[in-house]
C-alpha cells in the first residue's frame, strides 16, 4: 500500500496519522481551532509535513457529524459546528492537491473492527458504540450502510420501553444519572457498577436497566439486519461483566418469542485510541479503490 496521510477531527482536538509499511505512525494532535480559517490551516500544514516526511498519496479524514459522501458535505450537527452544509470534501482536496477521503468517525472506528479487529473474517457487522448516548455503524458485504437521511447506526434513537430510547436507558451515564437522582449522590457510570457488584440494590436495578435496554436493542437489531457479528465500543466496553450480562437478558427474550433460532455473536472493540485514524485509511482505500 501507497503511503496515507490521516485526520481525526474532534470536538477538542484534531489527530494525525501517517499509514506506511501498513502500520499506523501516530503524529502530535493539535487543539481543534474555533474557526474555519484557522482549522483550514492547521490541516494544510500538517498535510504539507506528510508529503515531505512520507510521500503521501493521499488523506482520509474521520469526521463528526452525518457524512454525505456523495456530495462531500457533512450534514447533521457537531461540536465543531464550521464543517456543517457545505462541499468540504472539494475545499480540502483542492488545499491538499491530493485525493481526499471523508467518513463519519462512528463508521470509520467500525471499518477499522472489520479491517483488522473484532469483525476479521466477517461481511455484515453491526458496531454500537456506548457513550454519553448509544450511536454506531451498519456494515452490509463490507461496505458502510448510512441509509437514506444518512440516519444508519442512529441506534440511540430506537424506542426501547414506551417513549424511553436505548440512548435514556442503555448507558452508563444515564444509569449513574437516574442513580444520582434517587441518591442524592454523584457517582459515576463506573462508581454505579462498582456499588451493583457491592451489593447496593438501587445500583444494581439501575444496572439492570442498561442491560436489559441493551439486550432488547441488540436483540431488534439482529433480527433486523442480521449481521454476522455485533461490536461494541466505548468506555463500558472494558467492563468484562458487559457481554455476559447482555447476553443473560438476551437469552429471556430469546426464550419469551420462542421462535429465535438465532442467538446474536456479542464481542467487544479491540481497537480503541487509534481507531478513527486506521477507519479513515479503510475508506480511502474503499472510495478510491
């Protein structure tokens, strides 16, 4: 493979990257600027010291926000709110001189699991992140899946218990929140799981309602799409109680229908830090393949 100059835009800071010999040299970040001109800056000359030091032939960028591919206009919001609804792809490409990849940062972490991580050997993939709310990726024959409002992998948004989605019930955050709220305390999602496995019941139920929430999400999704794997990332994902527990609230679902005959393959992310970064060599490679 060629030589790959690699961006991951953050809402805090930026990150770089250079693909060669197929490894991935990690660059210093920079602090993402608060304007246009100035984030237009730091990415040329950052691009320019990639041509000189590796003879790039080319960028992929990771980004926030709900990516247009073909148009090269990033839609939705984010917290670098200057990218949004304009033709950015063609801005950068014509600053760098060079072919330019854009992806949402979601589905670039989900092509690096199936690149090289949890979702080796496999087609179709659901990848679920869990964060401060529930997002992700569809993957269907190794390709992204963004839909028709570019709304795939908006997976927080699925109803889960009347009017509640899976981002109120199936995260962290939000159980050490209803936890807080009963308590009076202000602990953490990973204070809430250390009380649960101390023996505090109101912990604990609030745990139990993630991962029931989860297990009916994951649950739809697999008899939706039917992928091979489902991946889960975010912080909680390092919990190794998470899988066994989603997969006990999966297997009451599973014996409530009595007509599932297949039971969802749950693992969890292999890569973390460096993810974006190694999605967005993916989907160059995949555009401009």
């Amino acid at each position: 493979m060629n030589n790959l100059g690699l961006i991951d835009i953050g809402g805090t800071s930026i990150k770089f990257a250079i693909w060669r010999n197929n490894e991935l040299e990690k660059l210093p970040a920079v602090m993402t600027p608060d304007n246009l001109e100035g984030f237009y800056e730091v990415l040329t000359s950052a691009v320019e010291k990639m041509k000189l030091e590796a003879q790039i032939v080319g960028v992929g960028i990771s980004s926030p926000g709900a990516v247009d591919k073909t148009i090269g206009v990033i839609r939705g919001v984010s917290a670098v709110k200057y990218l949004h609804d304009f033709d950015i792809l063609s801005v950068l490409t014509e600053k760098f001189g060079l072919p330019v990849s854009l992806e949402n940062d979601a589905n670039c972490a989900a092509l690096a699991e199936l690149d090289a991580g949890a979702g080796r050997g496999v087609a179709s993939l659901i990848f679920l992140i869990l964060g401060t709310g529930v997002g992700g990726s569809v993957i269907v024959d190794h390709q992204i899946w963004h839909g028709a409002h570019l709304f795939g992998g908006e997976f927080g948004l699925m109803l889960i218990d009347g009017y509640k989605t899976l981002s109120n019930l199936g995260t962290a955050v939000n159980a050490a929140a209803r936890y807080n709220a009963v308590n009076g305390t202000q602990c953490s999602g990973k204070e809430v799981f250390a009380l649960a496995k101390s023996g505090d019941t109101s912990a604990q139920r609030e745990v139990q309602t993630m991962y029931q929430a989860l297990a009916k999400g994951i649950f739809n999704l697999q008899y939706s799409f039917d992928p091979e794997r489902i991946v889960i990332g975010g912080a909680v994902s390092n919990n190794p109680d998470l899988i066994p527990a989603i997969e006990d609230e999966i297997d009451k679902l599973r014996d409530v229908t009595g007509i599932t005959s297949v039971k969802p393959e749950l693992v969890t992310c292999e890569f973390t830090d460096g993810a974006n970064l190694r999605g967005a060599m993916v989907d160059f490679y995949q555009t401009f393949e």
